[in-house]
C-alpha cells in the first residue's frame, strides 16, 4: 500500500496492493498498522457497498457530531468519479473538493477525515463501492449538501440521483458544525 496525500488536509489516496495469478486476483483494502503509521483512523464500526448503473450520483454524504465518522471506500468492480468536500471551518481547503477516478482496474482508497463530505458518479456501466465507517449510521445525524453545489467537475449534468441527495442544502447554505483540528467528541 502507498499513500498519496490529496489537496484536502486528512484526505488520504492509497494505492492499494493486486496480487493476481490464474485464479483471478487479490486486493487488501485496509491493514489497521498501516493505516496507524499513516496517522489515519483504522477504526471500523460498519462496512457496507452500493451497486450502481452509470449515470447514477450519490452523495455527497457525511453524519454529523457526535456520530461524525472518518470513513474509508473502494471500487470492488466498475469505475466511479469519487468526490470529497472539506466542511471543516478553519481549514486552508475549506468548501474545497477535490476528486478523482476510482477503479478496480488500478485498486486504490480514499481515507475521508472526520468533516469531509464524500459522493461519487458511476462512470463505468456498473460499479460497486465498498465503504468502511467508524461510527455506525445514526439517521438523525446523516445529512448532506448538493452534489451540484460545490463545483466539482461531474462527468454528468442530467444524473439519477435520489430524492433524498436532490433536497440537500447547497454548500453556501450549509452551516457547518465541523472544525478544522477538532475530531468528533
């Protein structure tokens, strides 16, 4: 595994390991030392994936204090265009995103800090995403901001998204409890 700092301070890209032979191939999507002596939070409360067709936006997505959770996620199969908004107030990368293709072709991970939000568009015909959390869902403090409201460069102006991802608060209407040096409590 090789990490890769991005623009965003915590946000981390990690070239993840293929081992392959004629069975098919191998891929270690986290490895708690590694993730230790990269100062990152191995902490995993919930895994879970998404299957989704091309064209499909979801997010972007992140669960507020006290359930703010850094989260970590990973293309099993297809490609996707991933998304991460820095929501921390303080940070010298606040309201930025930044983004960048995800494939199982070239297996790679985002680490997400507490106080990014994250999102993705399926650029493949199908793509599963593989998301590891540190706290687990808690509805009331699930939340999000427009996907179209934050100036990412989106493969697609027409998505399908849900209703639910269509009714969040643009970013400049979004007050944000995250602070930048601050984890969730």
């Amino acid at each position: 595994m090789r990490a890769e700092d991005t623009s965003i301070p915590g946000c981390t890209l990690l070239h993840l390991d293929r081992h392959e032979d004629e069975r098919g191939d191998f891929v270690k999507a986290l490895q708690r030392d590694t993730y230790e002596q990269l100062g990152l939070d191995p902490s995993v409360a919930e895994l879970f994936w998404s299957t989704s067709r091309r064209g499909v936006v979801r997010g972007l997505h992140f669960q507020t204090p006290p359930h703010a959770h850094a989260k970590t996620v990973t293309v099993v199969r297809g490609e996707v265009l991933d998304v991460v908004v820095d929501l921390r107030v303080g940070s010298p990368t606040y309201r930025r995103n930044c983004s960048w293709s995800l494939s199982d072709r070239a297996p790679a991970a985002v680490h997400i800090p507490v106080g990014c939000a994250h999102g993705f568009a399926v650029t493949s015909a199908e793509a599963i995403v593989l998301y590891l959390v540190g706290t687990e869902h808690s509805p009331e403090h699930d939340e999000g901001i427009r996907w179209d409201s934050v100036g990412a460069d989106w493969p697609t102006t027409e998505p399908l998204i849900s209703a639910r991802d269509a009714g969040f608060p643009a970013l400049a209407d979004f007050d944000s409890p995250f602070r930048f040096g601050q984890q969730a409590p």
